[in-house]
C-alpha cells in the first residue's frame, strides 16, 4: 500500500512554500553536516596539540592526516577554511561566528520561518474537502503491508499495490485536522480516516480507508458494532478504541477449523497477596517501603483451550474482531473428570449465562480481559450470532516454535548490573568473541555463521544455493556478506547482545491449574501447583533461573526456583515459563499474560551476579489515572491522536540508560559510591512511574507533575547525553553521546575486540557457469545487442536502487522493520522491468538471467555486491544449481520437483498453465495499448 505525508494533501499554493521551504531544510541540514564536520576538526586538533609546546613527528603526520581528510571538498573548501580561524590567544583553534557558514545556516532558518508562517496563513483559507496529490502516489511511498484479518477482509492479493487503505504520517496538524474531521478525495473516490495502533501513535502514523470499501465491509470488520451502537452504551476512550480496531491490523493467518460455538467467556480471575512488600511512590514523588495487600490480575490477557485446538501443545497468540490475548493449552475436561464430583459442571459467562463444558462440548474458555469490547454486546451469544453472520474472520499470530534457540541479553538487562567485573564481562561473552574468531576459518564455519546449515529450515535462496554449491563462498559477494555480519555482530555484542548458553525466550502463562480450581471448583484463594518464589518450565532442569522480560527499566531481575515434577508436567503442556499466582513476579517484570514472553538466563554466574544485585530491591507500587469514556466522533478521535502524539514512551526508557550508566568519579570513596546509587535507583524509580503514565498517557491524558526537588534530581543525570554504547545500539554519532566511561556496557567496547577475517579453507574453485541455464547459451549479434541492453538497464535499475532505498531509510518504520520485508517489492520491480526487456527482444527469463550472471560473475571483475540479482532472479539461479550440481529439475516458480522433465521444461504443469494464461494477457494488453496509440 502506499505510505504518504500530510503535505500530500497541499493545495497548491501551500504546496509551493512547501517546497522552498523543503529546499532550505535540504541545505540546513548540508550546512549542519559541514559544520559538525569542522566542529569535530576543530575539536580533534585542539585535543593533539593541547599543552604540548613541541609537537612530535607522529603528532605533525595525526595533524597531516587530519587536514586532508577535513578539507578534501573542492567545491567548499574556501568556505570550510573561512570558519576555521586561531582564537585570540592563538592557543587553539575556535569557530569564526563571522564566516559564510554561520551566514547561510541563519539565510536558512530565517527563511523556514518565514515558508512556516506563510503555511500556517494558508491553511485556513482552505474550506474545501483535500484532495491527495497523485505524485505523492510513487514507488518511493510503497511499502509491504502484512498479511492481516483486514487484508484478507478487503481481497488484497500478496505483493498488489492496494489504493483501499493508505497510511498517512502527520507532519502537519492543521491538514491532518481537515483530513480526520472531513476526510480526502482522490481519484474521485472518498477516503475517510479508519485507526491507528499503539505502535502506529508511537510514529503519528494512520491508515485511512476509501469510504466505498469501508461501508461494504464494516460490519464484518467491527462484528456489527458502529460509532452509533457505541455511543447509545456510553460511548469509550477514543485512543482505547483505535487500538481494539486496529487488531485486525495484526501479521497473522487465518485460524483454520476455529467454531465459536464451542467457546465461552468467564471473568477474570483476581486473587489479593496480603501484606507484601513494595515502594510505593505516591504524586509527590516521596518513595516509601510499604507493606500493602496488592490486588493481581492473574488470567489478564489470557485463556485456556484444550491441547487438541492446538498443534504439539502449542500456545499461541488470536485475534478475533475486538479480541486478543494468548491461549495456553490446558487438559480442562481431564481436571473435570478428575476433580469435580457433580455430574455437571456450570461455569457462568460474563453476561450471567451458565454452560456445561461438558454438554455444550466447550473446547476454548476466553477471559474478559481478552474481550475488548464486552460492554457493548446484549449477550455472548448475540457475539457470537454477529460473527457468524457476518462472516467474521478468526487469525492466529505468534506461534510457540518448535524450536527453542539460545537468545542473546541486551543493554538494558546487563545495564541494570552496575558492579559487574571486567572478568566477569569477559566470560559471559566468550561465546560470541569464540565465533568472531573462527569466521572465515573453515567452510563449515562458513556456512553456519552465513545461516546455510541445517540448523535453519527456512533459508533464503542465496543461503540455499551455498548449501548446494558450497564454492559460492568463494565468490567476493559471500565474502562481502560475511564482513558485513561481522561487523553486525560486532556492534550488536558491543551494545550488548551476548549470547549465553541455554538462555532462551518463551511465552509467560499463568497457573492455569490455579485457573480451572477457582473456575470449576469455586475456590475462591486456590492452591494452585506452584508457591511463590515458583516457576515451571520444562525447557529447564530443576534449577535457579533469572527470568528476564523486555523492557527491563527498573532493576528486575527475578531469580525464581525452576520445579518439575509429574504432576506438573501433566497440567502445564506447553513449553512457556508459567508463573505462580502467589508471587509478584507479575509486578516486578510488568508483565500481562497476554503474549509477553521472557527471557531465561540459567547460567549459574549470571545468576549469583544478579541476585547480589537483587538485594533489597522490591516491585514499584504507584497510582495511575483511569481513562475516560467519550463519545465517538471525528473531533474527538482527532484531540485524542494529537494528544498521544505529545509522549513517547523510548525518551524516557533512553533517559533511564542515561542513569544506569553515569558512574561515580575514580577517587570516589565508598560512602560517595553507595550514596550515588541509592540517589540512581530513586531517580530510576521516578523515571519508571513516568514511563508508565507515558504508556497510558494516550488514553488517560494525565501525566504526573515533578516537583522542584524531584525535578532536579531526573535532570541532573537526564540532561547528559546518550551512553556512549548507543553508537552500537542505535547508530548514534560520537557527538550524540558521552564519552566512553566504566559503565558495564560501555566496557564490552574493549572485550569485543575481533580479529581481521581470513578466508581459509574453500576446497572447489566456483564455476560460475552452474548458474546459468547452460541449454539456452547463444553468441548471435541480435543476441549480444539484447544482452547489451539489459546489463545496461540493470545497471540503471541498480542506481534507482539507491534513491529508494536513501528515502526509505529516512522513514522510521522503514527502518524498525527488517529491511528483508520491506525492499522485496523493489526487487520484483526490477525483476519485471528486466524482463520486459528480454521481452522486447522476445528472450525469455533464463536468457535474462544468464545475461546477469555472465556480466556479475565473469566480464565485471569481482563485483562484491550482487544482492539485486539474487534478490530479483534467486528463484532461477537456485533451479539452474538444482539442475548442474544435484541433477534436479525443479519448478521455477513453486520449487517442487519435476519428474521426468522435457527438453527445457522449466515449470510444473499447474505453473506452466498460470504463466501461460499471464503472458497471454500481457500480450493483449500491449497490443490494445498499440492500437490505441497508433490508430
């Protein structure tokens, strides 16, 4: 679908001052980039020649060095040596206030102002409904949207580019005003706003739905509920509604065999723990440890259903319209045959409604944390009969795996572990300093560091054909991509990602057998199977275990006691951490059981490290505001976006790392140390409490106010900037961060510390002809002007390339995203541009292909990157290696294999038949187009 900005729906005459003033930014931001450049000189060259009377010869060379790379512009160099100037003492070198530099940045923000103020006069003027501008529908605006509920709802093919939805990203309130509260044209057809998700506020993103499209599928959408409905029944929070609307947004696959008759819903299940210990923070941000009854929400997220609704006693995680949460597979007509002595068992849906789970053959049992929109419903059934009706649509979206792999930490969890030792540090990331040495030193190395091994079931097609062909490493691109996730794997372990031997992530459940005691036994403080300090989980021995969950802010290590048992492992099938319902694990970690999962560390050093740290250390209790009801209209669901837009939640978590990491002076002595990390925990306390409010904030629209001492105390370490590990974790420039200090994360800086690569080892030299469909091979003139012509438009298609992908990278979901997902469209671009070419000389894909292979494996030397042939044409050249190497023919377009194939046969017959009936249709429109044109 397409992604646009606000200013897409400029009229005119905004549009012209929209862009001048994208002009100047353009050359602010070139002018900042220079003279960030001549600071960092100006800086670097004092630093050399600081209190040094002589300068030594390696001094004068750094000097030498320092120059030529700074004043190596042509263009600009007089203007660079004109800001350059000596200071009055002539002790250093200062910035010239005076120079042309400082002049142009100021032409610059004088004029941005000036564009600013007349945009600001133009759009009142604007009385009419927007209407979006057709250029702003380019490539450079595409983007991959994932299979979803919604998708699959309006018909959307994979890889069609939809103009049913678009997302629109708000640069500008007083459009976005007009398009929320009047909606927009385009193409004659009418667009009206349709929701945003929690993450889509985080990036003031929207989608907007064509009106046409919206009418003809709302009800299957929204499960027969309207604005109208909602309104009559007290209307609801604005941001809350967007968010359950916006679950038929969520990546999933439709859940096959689901029957929403044999499914219920129970309110949830609440227990008190009595008398616990926290540090209740109250509005005046005094902190004080309390003793107080806390009330838990055990199931809040969470449901039940037999383990033959899922596959290998898998959990998983569901939408329905208005419903998410998880499932965790749970023997519950067993528990009723074992433990209830009537003949019946009732349970009492949320509407009042008693179901035998026996008679009524219940397989599901949903919990009203997970119904979103209960309120507005007469009854379950009357849900249910509206889903039913309208054909409503039930997804699965994150699976259990089958496989549980080490995870590696992350900052955040290590940052929290302020005393750790350099020898401590230095053993926990043994194992990935022991892969970094070993890349390049055998193929087997190879293979697996590239992930062409065994151990991944779902290789790409460049990591398939490795497998096939090992000598492909051997190729400068293999060597390319291999530095490349090196030097990834460097920065990642530098900010923190080492991996630990059987640490791994899973889903978090609660005591469902707690669950099914207080559901069909009525006990209302039930025993459950695991005490506090508990937890199960079977990927474990019966042991110690760090139970981690992300984001860890606060100091929230829960080191809890792994038990097993039969009885255990009879009730608890899946293979998530389940937790028990006398314990505050839940408050410590911040967690809901609706999907969150956990990170487990089992390594015993880690362990004890943590639990030093744990001391003392209890869960955080504050009071949050509530949100409230409104009435559903375009006004308010507009105040309500702008507002949310005002927080984001990842300034405060950065805020916190400022404060973890800030660490006491050298000669500090110990009183001085102790007395600095209490004041670092309460700040870090107070910044939580504000991360949380952060949270709801959109919701809520409340925020607690600092009082002056607090509010000294926050800015005194938040006003630093970044930990200086952020240039690894979030590719933050030297000048946006502190400089490197003890902090536990800023020293893997050091431990990490790779060797240069050395390819060792590759037993068979490449054959770059295994790549190419050898039958079709053709030295004819017509044929070398064709192969001329497509290396040439490659070569162009490339370029564009790197246009597209320079604007992508300026769009944050972009870059949030794996590049992987988001690109492929392009690729398919290119692959169809180069094949309209051959088609021109009426080659076909494997001439195309060979063509490729021929100029990026022998008449172009060592071509390093050939990511845009694998990309696009992978699929061919992993069924020429099938072909030449292993003797198979499979399909080009579905990969099976092909038995017994004729001369040149290339596809299966059901694939031949598709492509067949498209080339067909790609003729006749090329021929309509042609009469058209010629008359």
């Amino acid at each position: 679908m397409y992604a646009v900005k606000t200013e897409a729906f400029h009229t005119p005459e905004e549009q012209k001052h929209q862009v001048i003033k994208d002009a100047y930014l353009n050359m602010k931001g070139r002018i900042k980039k220079y003279k960030k450049r001549l600071d960092k000189f100006i800086w670097e060259y004092n630093s050399i020649i600081k209190s040094k009377n002589k300068l030594s010869k390696h001094d004068e060379q750094l000097l030498h060095d320092l120059q030529k790379k700074t004043f190596n512009h042509r263009k600009y160099n007089k203007i660079f040596l004109e800001y350059v100037i000596c200071s009055i003492d002539k002790q250093k070198l200062v910035p010239n206030p005076d120079s042309r530099l400082y002049k142009y940045l100021e032409v610059c923000e004088t004029e941005i102002d000036a564009c600013t103020k007349k945009l600001k006069e133009c759009y009142p003027k604007n009385k009419k409904i927007r209407s979006l501008r057709p250029d702003a529908l380019n490539m450079k605006n595409i983007i991959n949207q994932f299979d979803s509920s919604l998708i699959r709802t309006l018909g959307i093919k994979e890889n069609e580019i939809t103009k049913d939805i678009i997302s629109v990203e708000v640069f500008s309130y007083a459009v976005f005003k007009d398009i929320v509260t009047k909606g927009f044209k385009y193409n004659n057809q009418k667009y009206e706003y349709f929701t945003s998700s929690a993450g889509m506020i985080r990036n003031k993103k929207n989608i907007f739905i064509r009106s046409s499209v919206l009418k003809k599928h709302k009800n299957k959408i929204m499960c027969g509920l309207n604005e109208d409905v909602i309104n009559n029944k007290g209307g609801m929070n604005v941001n809350k509604f967007n968010a359950y609307l916006a679950l038929c947004l969520t990546a999933s696959t439709v859940w096959q065999g689901f029957d929403i008759n044999k499914c219920i819903v129970v309110d949830d299940f609440k227990t008190v723990l009595k008398g616990r210990n926290v540090d209740y923070i109250d509005k005046q941000y005094s902190i004080q440890r309390k003793r107080m009854d806390i009330a838990i929400e055990h199931m809040d997220g969470a449901g039940i259903m037999l383990p033959k609704v899922t596959e290998n006693n898998k959990c998983f995680q569901f939408r329905l319209p208005f419903f998410k949460g998880l499932l965790v597979p749970f023997p519950f007509d067993d528990f009723i045959a074992e433990y209830v002595e009537e003949d019946s068992c009732l349970v009492k849906d949320i509407y009042g409604k008693e179901w035998d789970i026996i008679k009524d053959g219940i397989q599901i049992i949903f919990t009203k944390s997970q119904f979103k929109m209960w309120k507005y419903y007469d009854s379950w059934q009357h849900y249910k009969n509206t889903f039913i009706s309208e054909g409503c649509e039930a997804s699965k979206c994150d699976v259990e795996p089958d496989k549980f792999k080490d995870q590696p930490l992350n900052y955040q969890v290590l940052q929290t572990l302020g005393d750790m030792s350099d020898e401590d540090l230095t053993y926990f990331a043994q194992n990935t300093n022991d892969e970094l040495s070993k890349i390049g030193e055998s193929e087997e190395t190879m293979l697996r560091f590239l992930r062409a091994d065994d151990s991944n079931e779902k290789k790409d097609f460049y990591q398939s054909a490795i497998a096939i062909y090992p000598p492909l490493l051997s190729d400068e691109y293999s060597k390319q991509i291999i530095k490349d996730s090196k030097r990834s794997m460097v920065n990642n372990a530098r900010a923190g990602k080492i991996k630990l031997k059987n640490s791994k992530r899973t889903y978090i459940a609660p005591d469902v057998f707690a669950f099914a005691q207080w559901l069909f036994l009525k006990q209302q403080e039930p025993a459950g199977l695991l005490k506090n300090g508990e937890v199960y989980c079977s990927l474990f021995e019966e042991q110690e275990l760090d139970v981690l969950r992300s984001p860890h802010l606060f100091r929230e290590h829960a080191i809890r006691k792994n038990t097993l048992g039969e009885e255990k492992a009879k009730w608890f099938v899946s293979k998530s951490i389940y937790t028990s319902i006398h314990d505050l694990i839940s408050k410590l970690l911040m967690f809901d059981v609706d999907g969150d999962d956990a990170l487990i560390v089992s390594n015993r050093r880690f362990i004890d490290i943590a639990k030093r740290h744990m001391k003392g250390i209890v869960p955080l209790e504050y009071e949050l505001s509530v949100a409230k009801s409104q009435k559903l209209n375009k006004q308010n669901i507009y105040d309500g976006l702008v507002a949310a837009y005002s927080k984001q939640i990842g300034i405060v978590s950065n805020e916190i790392s400022k404060v973890w990491n800030y660490v006491a002076q050298e000669n500090a002595t110990d009183e001085e140390r102790a007395a600095l990390d209490a004041e670092k925990l309460d700040v870090v306390k107070f910044l939580c409490m504000e991360s949380n409010a952060t949270i709801d904030y959109a919701k809520t629209l409340w925020m607690p106010e600092r009082p002056h001492k607090a509010k000294n105390k926050i800015s005194g370490y938040t006003k630093l900037n970044l930990p200086h590990f952020f240039m690894y974790a979030k590719g933050k420039a030297k000048d946006e961060v502190e400089p490197l200090n003890s902090s536990v994360v800023n020293r893997l800086r050091q431990i990490i510390n790779p060797s240069r690569i050395y390819f060792r080892d590759i037993k068979k030299k490449l054959d770059y002809k295994n790549l190419l469909n050898v039958q079709k091979g053709s030295n004819s003139q017509e044929d070398m002007q064709a192969a001329q012509e497509i290396v040439n438009l490659y070569c162009e298609l490339k370029d564009s390339k790197r246009k597209y992908l320079k604007d992508k990278r300026k769009n944050k979901e972009y870059r949030d995203k794996k590049k992987s997902e988001m690109n492929q469209f392009f690729y398919d671009h290119i692959k169809e541009k180069l094949l309209d070419k051959g088609n021109e000389h009426n080659k076909d894909t494997d001439f195309v292909v060979n063509t490729l292979v021929t100029y990026l494996y022998s008449t172009k030397v060592k071509a390093p990157y050939k990511l845009t042939l694998w990309r696009s044409f992978g699929n061919v050249l992993l069924r020429n290696l099938n072909r030449n190497v292993l003797n198979i023919t499979s399909c080009l377009d579905c990969g099976c294999a092909i038995e017994n194939p004729q001369r040149n046969q290339s596809r299966c017959q059901a694939c031949k038949k598709a492509h067949d009936t498209k080339m067909n249709r790609r003729r006749k429109n090329k021929s309509r187009n042609f009469k058209k044109c010629h008359g």
